[in-house]
C-alpha cells in the first residue's frame, strides 16, 4: 500500500479536499517516516513536530466547518535553514547562529503559512549556503537517500533528501550558485531556480545577495509550480522584487510545446563532464527532440569564464554580508572576551565560522580592497555582462536551453571536500544562469549505474511558466514521474 | 587674518546633516525622532541589521536630498546608486554602512554645486563637490572619557537615521568662513524644512585644510559651529609654526579634542581604511526623474539670500541686517512675525539685530531656545513710544523677557522699571540734585554742560527712569527760578 508520505502535494491535496485523509494523518505519516530514516539521512538540523500537528488540527476543524482553506492545506513544508521562521531556531548550519531565533517570518514562510503550508522544519544545508556537498555543516553532512554513501548536493541538500525520502512533501532551497539544481539533480527531484526579482530575498540570510533566489523543490514539476505559485511575486520589503502580477504556474502546464525551439548548449557538456551524465542527458535531449520543435547545438563561448566570475562575485558579496555576525547583538561569542573591540570580534569569527566560510569572506575581503578591486570584482562583472549578452543571442534562436545540470553523478562523502577547487567545479554548469539572473529548472533525467542524473532547462527572464511546461511534458514523456529511493 | 594670511589656506567641508523632519529612517519604518528616547527602542530588525532583513529606501529622503541640492544649485543625478562602505566598528549593526561612493563608479545624488557666503559685505562662492545620503550610525555611550571607560554602551536608536553628507570643495580661505558657510547651510535647510539644526548632533562636520606648501589634513570629531572655527585656527597655528620650523606636514587624519583644544592624531596616511566599496546588491538604482525634480523646484519655498532680498525691498532694511536676521531661519520668523504687530519695521530690526542677538549670544541660547515673544517685543517698542519706558529701560526688560518669557508689562511693573513722568515726584528728585550739586547749579547758568550733567544726575538717580523730556524741561525752570533768587 501506498503511504501517505510517498504522494505527491496534488495528490495529498485531492484526498483532503475529498475527505479521504485529513490533514492530520498526512502530518504523523511524514512524521512516523522521519523517525525511520532521519538517522540515516540527517537531512533536518530542527523539527517541530508539535507545531506541525497543531496546524494540522486547525486545518482539519476548518475543513470540518467548511470554511476554506489555502492551497498547500495539509502539505508538509520543510524549510532551508536559512530562512527565517519566527521563534524557531534559524543557524544557516553555522556554530555562529546556533541559537539564532529570528524575530520574523521570512516573506516566503510567511506565504506558505498563509497558504496553510505545514512547516514542519528546518533542512540541513552547507554553512551559509557555501558548498556543493551539504558537508560544509556545523551540525554533520546529510546523505543521499539513494545511495547513502554518497552526498545528496548542496548547499540545499537537506531539503532536497527530505523531499526526495518522504520527510517533507515539498520544500524550499536557495540556489546561488546552483544550490537548488544540484541537490536536485542528486536526489532525482525538481528543483526551480526562479528568475532574479521574482521571489522576495526578505528573510533569507544572504549569501550573495545579487546572485540567489528561493526555489522549490518538489518530487513533480506540478508540485514545483504548486510551490511556486505560493511564494513568487513582489513584495515591499525586498526592492530587488519585480512587480508583475500574480500568477498560477500550474494552469498552464499542459499546454503544447510543439513549437518550443531547444537550444543545446555545448559549453555545458564540456570538458570535465562525466560520460554518464553526457550519455543520459542526450537521451533526455532525444526525448524533447521527440516533443518539441526540435533541438540544436548553440555554443555561448563566455560560459568559460562563468565559474570564475561567480566565485569572485559571490565572496566579495559574501565577505560583506557576513561581516555583521560579530558575537555583539546575536549569535555566538568567543567566551574569553578582552575589552579590545576587534580582538574579541576576530576570536568570535574565527571559532564562529567554518573553514570554507572563512576562506570565501577571506578571499571576498581581498577581491573587493583597494587595488585588486578592478581587477577582480569589476572584471567579474564584466563577465556577468557578458553571460548576459550570450544567453540574450541564444534566446534570439531559441525558447529554451538545455544541459546536465551537474557535471557528475553523485559523489561519494568526504571524496571532494579536502579540495574546495574541484568542489566549485562542479557548479561550473549551474552558475551562469546565476550570473545572468535567469529561471532554471532541474528536472530527474534518468539514472546512470544507479544514481540520478538531473536535467537543467533555462528560460528567459521571467519565463518560469514556460520552462515548467516543457520539464512537465519531458516528465510525462520520459516516465521518471515521482520514483522514490528504495529507502527503509 | 590678512589677506596674505588667507590666501595661503585652504579648507573644505564634509558636513553631515541629518534629515530631521522625516518621520523614518532611511531604510526602515522606524520613527527618526530618536532623541531622549530609552536606548534601543526606536528600532527594528533591518536597523538592527537581524539576519536576512533587507533595507527598503525612504522615498521622501530622497526627495529631501534633491531639494537640498536644487537649492544649492547641483547638478541632479539622473539615477543614483548606493554602495557599501565595509569597516568594522560596534557603531555599526551590519559592521557596513549604507552609503555612496566617491570612487570610480559611485553616482550620488547629486554633484557641482555652489553656495555663496557673506563675510563683511563681501559675497564668497564656495563650489559643492558632492551631495550623497547615508544612514548614520548608533551612539556609543562611554562612561567618563573614551579611552578610560570600563565599557562602552551601544544604543541602535540613532542608527539608520537618514544622513545628507555635504562635500564643499577647498574653496574657504579662513576659519571664519568656514563658521558661516555652516551657518548659511544651516539656514539653507531650516528654510526648506528638511532639518533642525537646532537639535543636538543634527549638523556635523569633518574639515581638511591645507597650507601652501603643506599636505592636506583632515580633522575629525566637530560638533559645533563655534568649534569648527576653533579646530581650523588651533590647526593653522599647528601647521604653520610647523612649517616655518621647516618641517613636514604629513596627510593625516587628525582627531579634534575640545576641551583640551588641541587636535591628536588619529591615523596618517599608511593607516588609511580601506572600505572596499561595492554597489548594495540589496537596493536598485534609484531614478530621478526630471518631472520629479521639476515637482520639487516648483515647491520650493523662499530661500535665505531671496528672503534678504525680499526684508531689504519690502522693510526698506540695510542689507547687512537682512543679512544677519535670514542667517537663521527663526531669527528670520521672529523678525517677520513681528512685523505683522507693529509696522516699524526698522525699528524691530534694529532691536532684533543687536540687542536681541546681543542676550540670546551672552546667554549661549538661540532664538529658538529662548521664551521672549514677537508679541512681547513689540508691546516693549510700544511702551517706549508711549514713553511708557525708556529705552535705556527697554534693554533691560528685553534681557528679562528673553530669560523668563513674562510680558515686559508685568516686568516693568515688578520691578518698578515705568518712567516717572509724575511732576512732583521729579520735581523733589531734582530738588535733591540740586541740594547735592550745588557748584553744578552754579555753572549750570552760563554752562550748557553744567545743564546736561545735572540731567544725567537726576536719571542716575532714578535708574533712567525719569521721562528725560521732562526732567529737562523741569531742571531748566528751576534753573531760571534759582537765577531769579539770585537777582
């Protein structure tokens, strides 16, 4: 028999609605899951299992009364633990925030709550976002639950294995360099990286403030655009939000997509990728062949620079964003404190921090000081200009474009993180949409010797509806729809 | 200073005036009126700088910075961008500071403006490099002095208070100068409303000064007008005494100590902070319309050097007076409400202008701070033009009136200060002189003088109360009384 758990949110949402199962019941079935793999996967750094029932019980006396309830009713929500969600304890996996309890909802909690969402926790992830691995935390690395060996992304892997192992229905990451995507991609989920501007950045613990967004992460595409909906639009508290409108992903998602041109892009196959991946997702690529318009090779030749670019941008970003957590108004601080100022912040930051935390606020500070500021952070971004302008030319051609979303299949834990330079190499397929502020989606694409492969289809700005659609038909036709690791 | 003096200084301005009449702060909902208020309570999450909180800019401080510098003749940005300024300090909650940049890339709000001074009769024009927004930092609060508290105490409420930084460029030539290019700023925005130079800590000031043939310093750590002038003369002084020994002046950035009166060094030029500016990844550039600086111009209200205009056409007053009462926008309002009492309007310019100024300087008060009326003051002119009063007598209830806010009435009734016109009560003080000054009354027959120093007798008599119309008159009869006895 099927567990409640193992469905999708339109599926959960169709037995409430029909008075098949309660809100309640799908609560305690993801919850009795969690207690059987959370040990094995660790994708939670908090629960609140308490609160996550309470809710439900609201939700099911509303239903019982007939009063109307919101779109996620009953679906369980598990959030990034670098958003903010008030009263609970918000760490972004640092020892810096590890009793940080934000005074605040996050705009995106705060529209899943609305929603009647079930919050039911918060996700491990690498300390401040920074990593590819979901190894980089204070609290312990999460593990794939396809192959418990192996890492399940990063930096939001947490939510990803949750989604992907029945711990959370859907659930949000924050994708800055691909944060989203890759756990995706390693988990065989849907993972959405949004188009810059759409979702509110109010109550994410920046990163790299010009580069992330917050995306869904779903076990279907409908799922993701569920999600989507949710969360997405202007909001006044962050300036960065465009202001377009609300709008329903999920009503257009059956669309045709007959006419969609598919630009596939050769720089994402590059040197370095693995044959399994290449192998899989041409077949991916043969399967839209099938349903599209038709797919051709386009070569955006400043991809090359991408990776550079990103990391350069992301640190400076990153060394300035992070200065604030300095053991004064909240979070940690070193215990043997002097009556010297600085000599008390850099003992609090030293032991606060982590090792790759350290490095990129380290190395941001220098890209960013007197001197080397136009030769790095100014060059950089003339490359972002550039990934701009490359992906502007492809759009001209093309309605969407294609690629593997990682470079390799799931690695094993502790293989990469001794070498943080092969670490950001395998975002080298996922940042430019980053650097150009576009929407992309990771979609399951098939599996290589057992572990999952993701494709990435990006779209133009504000495209989101179109690429949902076209991972939604590549869904349907490749049959990848919601398989679930053969997790006990 | 001589003109030689002068020409061999040179001084610029970075005043930071805060924009108190917003009712927020520059980035969040918080309410800007901070002061006397418990530490930490005016603040939120964003000026808090809580994780994730983002800045939300304030519209109308915008506003206020394009009016400023329309005012000031500038060159209005047609967008303006914000950048970061990275320095670790417990003042900061981000340990950044919202600001713009002067570097490559930075465009604030405004740039190239002028404003003009009046030192004299001359007229100076000063050139406006710069006009930029930023948020201010908290207060720290030590117990006793800086460098020997135990602690040191952070209140958040003056944080993200919206700053309008003012950069002039090396174009003072004295400390006095520099004194009234605040004054006039000052002025400038009381006139527009968009500050109260009044408050404590509303108006702050870096100067850099060079001498020829010295390096440029920048002296930090100003909190008054008066101050200002102290710090640059205390540093010429330094400078030159320096230089003519021959040696070196060094760039540096040097700490004013007022109540040592000396400036410290703070840090020189190697020690210089290396802010690694940035564009704020969290705030769009912020467009400025013309039909939005056109909106602004065309609500404008009167400036200083059109108000000066306006008092010398409309009051017919000399123009070094209109000077002094627009140099303060509630010197300005007190003289025009004035008028609207009483139409002797040079008359009330002339009391406004040096007896008025005279007692609100000896009490270290401005207009604003003191409790005389415009109603008060002109109740006074009429009662000397009823010679009610002296005004020998006026000046002394004005000091009076400025102090305790009472009606010069009541005060000249309290303190027996009406003019004694009453016959016989004159006519047996004079009788008194007379008795005293005998050899007086004797000269007083040929001797014009003698008269005047009998009459000057008689008002020291009676404090100058005595209406001296009549006493003349009165000492002159019984001067002809007394030459009649004689003969």
């Amino acid at each position: 028999m099927t567990e409640l758990y193992e469905l999708t949110a339109s599926e959960i949402a169709r037995l409430i609605a029909s008075g098949k199962a309660t809100a309640e019941e799908c609560v305690d079935s993801v919850i009795e899951r969690i207690h059987a793999v959370e040990r094995k996967v660790h994708a939670y750094i908090t629960l609140d299992e308490e609160g996550a029932r309470q809710k439900a019980r609201q939700i099911d006396q509303r239903i019982k009364e007939k009063k109307p309830v919101g779109r996620l009713a009953g679906i369980v929500v598990a959030i990034k633990d670098n958003m903010c969600v008030q009263g609970t304890r918000t760490t972004c996996s640092s020892h810096m925030l590890e009793n940080f309890i934000p005074p605040y909802d996050a705009t995106v909690v705060e529209r899943i709550k609305r929603a009647d969402g079930i919050v039911i926790g918060k996700t491990n992830m690498d300390e401040f976002a920074m990593g590819t691995s979901t190894e980089n935390s204070h609290f312990g690395p999460t593990y794939n639950p396809w192959d418990l060996t192996r890492v399940p992304g990063g930096s939001s892997g947490g939510s990803a294995a949750a989604v992907a192992c029945g711990e959370a229905i859907l659930a949000l990451g924050s994708d800055t360099g691909g944060s989203v995507r890759c756990p995706a991609s390693f988990c065989s989920i849907v993972g959405l990286k949004p188009t810059y501007g759409l979702v509110s950045r109010y109550g994410l613990i920046a990163y790299a403030n010009s580069l992330e967004q917050i995306g869904p992460l779903a076990k279907t595409v409908e799922d993701c655009a569920t999600l989507l909906t949710v969360i997405a639009g202007h909001d006044e508290r962050d300036c960065t939000t465009a202001n377009l409108g609300v709008k329903d992903y999920k009503s257009h998602l059956k669309k045709p997509i007959l006419k969609v041109r598919v630009g596939v892009v050769k720089e994402l196959f590059g040197e370095g990728t693995h044959e399994g991946v290449t192998k899989t997702v041409m077949r991916g690529v043969d399967t839209l062949e099938d349903i599209t318009y038709g797919c051709e090779e386009i070569s955006l030749p400043s991809l090359e620079y991408s990776l550079p670019a990103y990391y350069l941008i992301a640190m400076s970003e990153a060394s300035s964003n992070l200065a604030r957590y300095d053991g004064l108004r909240y979070g940690y601080r070193a215990p043997d404190e002097s009556l010297e100022w600085d000599d008390t912040y850099s003992k609090t930051r030293k032991r606060g921090f982590g090792a790759e935390v350290r490095r990129r606020v380290i190395l941001g500070s220098f890209a960013l000081s007197a001197g080397y500021y136009d030769r790095y952070y100014v060059k950089a971004l003339q490359v972002r200009t550039l990934v701009r302008r490359d992906f502007e030319r492809a759009f001209s051609r093309f309605d969407v474009l294609v690629g593997p979303t990682m470079p390799l299949p799931p690695f094993k834990v502790g293989e990469k993180i001794k070498d943080p330079l092969e670490l950001y190499m395998c975002d080298v397929d996922t940042v430019p949409v980053n650097l150009a502020g576009l929407p992309a989606i990771s979609t399951p694409c098939g599996f290589f010797e057992g572990l999952p492969i993701g494709m990435q289809i990006i779209g133009r700005p504000f495209a989101e509806e179109l690429i949902l659609r076209v991972a939604n038909a590549f869904e349907k036709s490749s049959r990848l729809e919601a398989t679930s690791p053969p997790l006990r | 200073m001589s003109t030689m003096e002068k020409a061999q200084v040179k001084i610029g301005l970075e005043v930071h005036c805060q924009l108190t009449n917003l009712k927020t702060k520059l980035f969040c909902g918080c309410p800007s009126d901070y002061r006397g208020k418990e530490p930490n309570t005016t603040v939120c999450p964003i000026c808090l700088g809580i994780p994730g909180t983002l800045p939300r800019p304030n519209q109308k401080a915008v506003e206020d910075a394009i009016m400023v510098a329309e005012a000031l003749s500038s060159q209005i940005s047609e967008e303006t961008v914000f950048y970061r300024k990275n320095y670790y300090y417990p003042d900061m909650s981000k340990n950044f500071q919202i600001s713009q940049y002067d570097g490559g890339g930075g465009v604030p709000i405004a740039a190239s403006g002028t404003i003009s001074v009046e030192e004299n009769g001359t007229k100076i024009t000063v050139r406006i490099r710069r006009l930029q927004l930023e948020e201010d930092p908290a207060r720290l609060v030590h117990l006793g002095a800086i460098d020997t508290s135990p602690y040191t105490l952070v209140d958040y409420n003056r944080a993200g208070i919206a700053l309008l930084e003012i950069v002039t460029e090396p174009d003072l030539t004295s400390p006095k100068e520099a004194r009234l290019l605040l004054q006039k700023l000052r002025s400038i925005l009381e006139h527009l409303g968009v500050s109260d130079g009044s408050l404590e800590g509303a108006m702050r000031c870096d100067a850099n000064i060079s001498l020829a043939g010295g390096a440029r310093t920048e002296i930090k750590n100003i909190s008054s007008f008066k101050e200002v002038e102290r710090a640059l003369n205390f540093e010429i002084m330094r400078q030159r005494s320096l230089l003519a020994r021959g040696l070196k002046t060094g760039q540096e950035t040097r700490h004013w100590d007022e109540t040592r009166r000396t400036t410290i060094t703070l840090r020189t030029k190697e020690e210089e902070q290396d802010y690694r500016y940035f564009p704020e990844p969290d705030l769009t550039p912020i467009r400025i319309p013309a039909e939005t600086i056109e909106s602004i111009r065309r609500r404008m209200p009167e400036l200083p050097d059109a108000r000066k205009d306006r008092f010398v056409k409309q009051y017919g007053l000399p123009p070094s007076s209109a000077s002094v009462l627009t140099s303060e926008k509630a010197l300005a309002d007190f003289f025009e409400k004035c008028t609207h009492l009483y139409s002797n309007a040079r008359q009330i310019c002339n009391w406004v202008t040096t007896d008025l100024l005279r007692c609100l300087h000896g009490q270290s008060i401005e207009i604003g701070e003191s409790k005389i009326t415009p109603a008060n003051l002109v109740e006074m002119l009429k009662m000397i033009d009823e010679g009610v009063i002296s005004g020998k007598i006026g000046k002394k209830i004005l000091h009076e009136m400025v102090k305790t806010g009472s009606s010069p009435r009541d005060i000249a009734r309290r303190h027996g200060l009406v003019r004694i016109s009453e016959h016989e009560v004159l006519d047996k003080l004079i009788e008194s002189v007379f008795r005293e000054f005998p050899n007086a009354v004797r000269d007083a027959q040929t001797d014009e003088k003698a008269v005047h120093y009998l009459v000057g007798q008689l008002m020291k008599k009676t404090e100058g109360r005595a209406d001296p119309q009549l006493a003349n008159k009165l000492i002159r009869e019984r001067l002809r009384s007394h030459a009649q006895q004689v003969d």
